[in-house]
C-alpha cells in the first residue's frame, strides 16, 4: 500500500533496489504525486506498451463525502469500484491508500534517437514500426520547433538540423537486439538521417532529459504556454472507417 502523497519519482526510486517498478510515469514525475495520478488516470512514455494508471492500480482506500471509509479491491468479484474512482479528479471521495500493480525491472533497455528531415517521415517510421508487430516500451515524437528549444535549454545531444525526431526505446532480455535491427531498418527505410543507440546508461539519461524538459524549454520561449494533449485516433483497417463515421452521423441531433 502507498499513500496518495508519495511523489511519483520517490516510488520508483524506492521500489528500484528491489528490482520492481510502477509503470505510469508522468513527465510530471519529479513533482507529481500518486493521488494525483490516480485522480487523473495518468499515463507517461512508458504508456505505450505498460498501459495507463488504470491498468495498475489494485485497490483502494477512499474517504467518501459523507466520511465513510470505503476499501475497494480489484481482486474480489463485484463491480470494479476501483476503476470507478480512478480518473474521477477527487470528485468521487479522497483517495487515502493505494495498492499498485508492480512490474520486474526488465533484464535490457535500449534507448534510440532517431533524426529526421521531415515529421512525416518520422510518423511514418512509427507506424511502420506498429505494423510491424514491435511494441516499444516508449515511443516519442518531437517536431523541429521542440526539438531546438530542448537542445538550446537541456543540452541533451538532440540534432539542431533536424525536422523530427523519434525517442525510441526497447526492453526486455535478449530478444530486444533483433528488435533494434528492424526498428533501424524501418528508419532506415523513411529515410531516416541519423540513427544513434545510447551506448549507455549516462546517455540514455541525457537523451530523456530532454524529452522530459520540452515543456520548460518551450516555456523559456513566451509568457505563456499552454499544453493540449490531443489523442488521433489510428487508421483502422479497410472498412472500419466509414463504418465507424456512420455511427457517428447517426448520433448527430
Ligand atoms: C510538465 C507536466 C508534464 C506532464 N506530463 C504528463 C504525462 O506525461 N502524462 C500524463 O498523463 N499527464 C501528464 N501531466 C499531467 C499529469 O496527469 C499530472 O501532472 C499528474 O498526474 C497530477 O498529479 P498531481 O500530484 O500534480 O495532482 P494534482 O494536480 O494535485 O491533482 C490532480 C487531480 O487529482 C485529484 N487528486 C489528487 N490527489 C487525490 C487524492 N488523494 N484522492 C483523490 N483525488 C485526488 C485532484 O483533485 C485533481 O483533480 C503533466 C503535467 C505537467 C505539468
């Protein structure tokens, strides 16, 4: 069980001697908590192939409006009041214990910057590389706006010149090196202009961190910012599209 107050980053760090981590990690990490992620059903890099919140919490300890303590578990049969409360911004009761979903540090981690001169290329790459049946652990986008204002602030090592790049890391046991070579072949193949793997741990670090500080290099640049996070859905297969716009016509008043 954690308490809602624990920050996100002091979790991991403390779960990490054990060999286990909690996989929703939010940019936000360093300064936010895991009530809040709760609250807000919170995703992060890893995301893509770990899932969001939802998927790892357990049960829960909630005070209800009226100060009734309710305990909600996953585990037992009946309705899922955990998933109930999870996203529900504190509207539904206040969080006060959380059991989490915890997963085995994997054995590998290899981590990728891929540069681009277009972002059309470096989306088509990330597509290919869905199709493919390859699931990276994270999968991350930046345009060439984002891409300077990282490099001029966090020095992380991003190219100056690029159009795009693509954060791309794999983990797991030995099966990641044969991952690597499509992943580099898929770029190689959208043209991609530079392929880099972070030799180790140190530039892996790096690289994250400016992935991590796109938000306050962007805020360097104006007064105000402000952040959307906008979700596109995939294309569906041969069929699905026209089927699912029709759904949608109908529901029109
Ligand atoms: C720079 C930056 C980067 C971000 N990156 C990501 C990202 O990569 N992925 C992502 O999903 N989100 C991201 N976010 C948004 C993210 O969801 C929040 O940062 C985080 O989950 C909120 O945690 P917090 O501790 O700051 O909560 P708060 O902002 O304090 O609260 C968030 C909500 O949760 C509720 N809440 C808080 N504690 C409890 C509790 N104990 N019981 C019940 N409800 C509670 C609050 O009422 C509120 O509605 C980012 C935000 C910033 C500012």
């Amino acid at each position: 069980m954690v308490q809602p107050g624990v920050p996100n980053l002091v979790l991991q760090k403390a779960l990490q001697p054990y060999g286990l981590t909690y996989a929703p990690d939010p940019a936000s990490q360093k300064a936010c908590t895991i009530g809040g992620n709760i609250g807000t059903n919170a995703g992060g890099p890893h995301c893509l192939k770990y899932g969001v919140t939802s998927q790892h919490v357990v049960a829960l300890e909630v005070v209800m409006p009226d100060g009734d303590i309710v305990e909600t578990d996953l585990r037992f049969a009946g309705y899922d009041l955990t998933g109930f409360f999870v996203g529900s911004e504190g509207t539904l009761g206040i969080v006060t214990k959380a059991a989490l979903n915890l997963i085995v540090l994997p054995q590998r981690v290899s981590t990728m910057l891929v540069s681009y001169l277009t972002l059309e290329s470096a989306i088509q790459s990330v597509t290919d590389i869905i199709t493919a049946g390859i699931i990276p652990s994270t999968l991350e986008a930046m345009d060439e706006k984002t891409v300077r204002a990282v490099e001029s602030f966090v020095h992380a090592g991003y190219p100056m010149d690029a159009g795009a790049v693509l954060l791309i890391e794999v983990d797991g046991g030995r099966e990641i090196e044969e991952q690597i070579a499509a992943i580099k072949k898929i770029c190689e193949t959208n043209k991609s202009l530079e392929f880099r793997l972070a030799k180790d741990d140190a530039e892996r670090d790096k690289l994250w961190e400016g992935r991590r500080g796109s938000y306050p290099s962007m805020a360097r640049l104006a007064p105000n910012v402000l952040v959307e996070d906008g979700a596109v859905p995939r294309k569906p297969p041969a069929g699905g599209p026209e089927k699912n716009s029709r759904r949608r016509r109908r529901l029109r008043p």
